[in-house]
C-alpha cells in the first residue's frame, strides 16, 4: 500500500446510506448527496450510486464532469461565476442562484445550447453566506421569472457553514412562506424547497421539518453520522434493526519515517516557521519523537486524532508531522502505520490532495 492512504470501509459508508435513504423516504422528502468533500472520486461515487442514490451536488464544476451516469440529476452548489456560464449549463441540471445577472447570462447560454436550465433561488436568513435577503426575494423571483432559458425550480437556503446559524422552525418559515408568496403572485409552482444540509437533520430525526421543506443537502452526515447542529448522532427509525450510524467510514494511516529520542524545544535562536509563524513549545524534556510522511499539504493537525491515544500531535511542517510517542505502551518502530480518526475538513484536504492514496476496504 502506498501511504499517506485514506481507507474507506465500505459496509460502514453503505449502512450510513442505508440510513438516510430510510428516514427520507419515510417522510417522502428527497436530498441531493454533496460530492465536494471526496471530490467527486469514481470510487467514492460509485458506491453512491450503487446504493440508489441519483442526485448528486457539487460545488465545482470539475466534479460534476466526474459524474457522468446517464439518469442523475447533478445540482452545482456554489453560485455560478460567469466565467464559467456554459460550463454550468452543459455540466449541471440546478444551480443555486442569487444574482440577476448571472441568471440572465445562465439563460442566454441555455437558450444558445437549446436546453432549459433549472434554478433555485437562495434566500439568506441569517448566516450572511448566499442568498438575497427575504424583502428582496419576492421580487427577485419575479426578474429571474423573464429569462426563457431558465426554468424556476425553487428555493434554498444555507446555514451552518459561514456564521454557524443553526436552522429552527423559525428561519426555515420564513423560506417556506416566501416559496408560497412567490407561487402565488407569479401563478407558478416551485417544486424544491431546500431547506439546508447537514444542519438540518435534527428536523428529521424528531419529526419537526417545517412544512413545505422537501428536500436537504447532504455531505458530511452520511460520512460522519451526526447531525451539524448538535452534533447527534443518527439513528435508523426501522424498528427491526435500530442502527446507529457510523462515524468512523473514515481511516487516514501514515507511515514514520523517523524515530528518535530528541529535546522538546528547538535549540537555537527562534524565528518565524516556514509558515510566517512564531511557534511555542512546552519543555518536557527528552521525548520519543516520531515523524510521519503526511504534512500540512494533505491535512491540517487541528482535524485529525491519533487512534492510539496515547500518542499526541506536537506540529508539522509542509510534507511532516512530528508526534510524541513518549507515553504509548505500544513499541514503534522506523516503518510502522498511525491510524487517525478524521474530520469534515480533513476528509476535504486529504481528498483534494493529490499524494493521498484512496482505498476501499
């Protein structure tokens, strides 16, 4: 095996799909699976796709051209730039709008291509990431409504990933009202309200989704079990088997390529580490020290945890993490493999780098 490698345990990431799927379609609500945080890899897709799942999100369109069965719709999550308009309508089904003139370049393309792109109007409630503000939206949708290229799908709204605002029947209310102001003022239906991501699984699991939501986003949830808002940990509501989701699909393992017993603080005149930093280190005298080939290139050390808890991540460098192995029971030696739990973001750095070997088990 090639290391740093990013194992995948397949039953684990099929039973947490399972899961999902059964509470969805329990409440006859849809969602679209986010691809961006493995970046879209076949591997990773093709197990998606085997275990029914047909909507799939991104927010790069490089991704989208990853995903290429014939019967899946693939929605781009982040707002389209208008550098990339013909991409956007050749290579994805929805994309979440907010700007007028981006709309009307998106409907030009369409018209150009002789397709029909879908749109869903993102509406902002209080994370200040995308989306216009509720006074605007009515307004809004009825501009976006004169485009001939475009066709209104819906609207969405965002929360957790900017300011951290935590979906309540509250603010999602306020989306659900204006998709049924904007339905009857411009005489039209609006299939999709989405009413967020992984944040908002919390409605699902004590059956308090504000009415009219029909539809989430999901990405971190189906890899790590929880939901984002308070971190709860999904159950199956099937009565026969009462699973709890897995947070451990995940596995990063890095081999050491130095032990050695050193000093815990640097010798010499400090200055500014190779990341313009002034870094402090705590004297513990003498400490077996390790060092695994895996660095701050593929995975930042504030979202990884070492299995073997007796081993703790002192820093790293661009291709280096250093570790204390002091305290562990276990003899390591020059070769051997860590394994670390991993997190959303880690999960996103180490699929983005390309020097992570993914492997399936």
């Amino acid at each position: 095996m090639k290391y740093p490698a990013l194992i995948i345990n397949r039953e684990k990431l099929e039973t947490n799909i399972n899961i999902i799927q059964g509470l969805f379609k329990e409440r006859a609500l849809s969602f679209c699976a986010v691809t961006k945080c493995f970046c879209a890899k076949p591997e990773i897709l093709d197990i998606y796709y085997k275990t029914g799942i047909r909507e799939f999100a991104d927010s790069r369109i490089e991704n989208l051209k990853k995903i290429n069965y014939n019967d899946v719709t693939r929605w781009l999550l982040r707002l389209p730039m208008l550098s990339e308009v013909e991409d956007v309508v050749r290579y994805s089904d929805i994309s979440l709008n907010s700007e007028l003139q981006t709309v009307a370049a998106l409907s030009e393309c369409a018209l150009r291509l002789g397709k029909k792109h879908k749109i869903i109007l993102m509406i902002d409630v209080g994370d200040l990431r995308e989306g216009v503000l509720p006074e605007d939206a009515l307004n809004t949708a009825g501009e976006m409504l004169k485009h001939k290229g475009i066709e209104f799908y819906g609207v969405g709204v965002n929360f957790n990933c900017f300011g951290g605002i935590i979906p309540t029947t509250k603010n999602v209310s306020i989306v659900t009202s204006l998709a049924l102001e904007i339905s009857k003022k411009y005489g039209i239906e609006v299939p999709i309200i989405s009413g967020g991501n992984s944040g908002s699984m919390h409605f699902l699991t004590e059956n308090t989704m504000p009415a009219g939501v029909n539809n989430l986003r999901l990405g971190e949830v189906i890899f790590f079990g929880r939901e984002t808002s308070y971190q709860k940990l999904i159950e199956s509501s099937l009565p026969a088997s009462r699973q709890t989701m897995h947070e451990d699909v995940f596995t990063l393992k890095a081999q050491i390529i130095e032990l050695k017993q050193k000093p815990s603080v640097p010798i010499g005149e400090a200055g500014l580490n190779a990341f313009g930093e002034k870094v402090v280190f705590e004297d513990k005298g003498e400490m077996l020290r390790a060092i695994i080939a895996c660095g701050r290139q593929d995975v930042d050390i504030e979202k990884i945890k070492a299995i073997d808890e007796e081993i703790d991540i002192i820093g790293q460098s661009s291709d280096h993490i250093i570790l204390d192995l002091t305290r562990c029971k276990k003899k390591y030696k020059v070769g051997d493999i860590i394994d670390f739990s991993i997190s959303y973001g880690s999960l996103l750095s180490l699929s983005t780098s390309e020097y992570v070997n993914v492997l399936i088990t």
